[in-house]
C-alpha cells in the first residue's frame, strides 16, 4: 500500500478515504473516551470536558497525614459519585475548602473527595479511574 507525506505525518491513501461506519465507529469511540468511569465496576463518573484548574493546575499530588499519597484530578462535577459524612477542613489539601469523602454510586469504592465553600469541585484520584467501560 502507498504511503504519503504531508507535512510530518505519514498515512495510507486509504486514510484519505472515508467510511460512513468508520466515521461513525470513531464518532463513538471518540465520544467514549471522553467519560471516565471507576476502574472497579466500570460505573461513568465523569467526563473530561468537567475538567477545571484549581490553584492553577488540574492535576495535584498530596500526601494525607497518614502518609498516603495521592495524584488527583480536578473536576467541576461528577455525577457518579456519592458523598458520605460531614464537611471538614480538617487537613484540607485546598485553603478555604472543606471536604467530604467521595465513593462510586455503584460500588462505593472511594474515589477521591468533594471540596466545597462558595464553590465545589471533585479532586479525583487519578489511578481510580479509567477511559474503559
């Protein structure tokens, strides 16, 4: 098969073809990898367009004081988590916020907490969830 170059991408003459399915087939995978579920039962908790920046970085690691540490993501909602006991800003990781715990609606697998004060934000940690169903 014939390869062409066009700038610094290499594809096939084919790829300059289009397929309805094909296309339909990466409309939908393209709009799967956009949700994030929890890597345990695979539940959809979020999705990546509820990504934001806190303290200027969507990302963050912290270490709790029981010595665990954790690289969490920042979203503006995450209607697959339940939230469980009473706000807190004991140890917060965020000046200002309190937080609760946040579990999987399904299987109640902790998956990171839910910062509140005049806003809230989910920190989810970041090896908890997957782009799978």
């Amino acid at each position: 098969m014939t390869s062409l170059v066009w700038g610094h991408y290499w594809f096939k003459k084919t790829d300059l073809l289009t397929d309805p399915q094909a296309e339909q087939e990466n409309s939908v995978e393209s709009e799967q990898t956009k949700k994030l579920f929890c890597h345990v039962c695979k539940h959809h908790i979020t999705d990546l367009d509820q990504a934001i920046s806190i303290n200027n970085s969507h990302t963050h690691t912290f270490t709790n004081p029981a010595g665990y540490t954790y690289t969490i993501n920042c979203f503006r909602s995450a209607t697959g988590c339940l939230t469980v006991g009473d706000p807190t800003n004991e140890f917060t990781w965020f000046g200002g916020y309190e937080w609760q715990i946040a579990l999987c609606q399904s299987c109640k697998e902790q998956l990171g907490w839910l910062f509140t004060n005049d806003n809230e934000f989910y920190a989810l940690i970041n090896d908890r969830l997957t782009h799978v169903p």
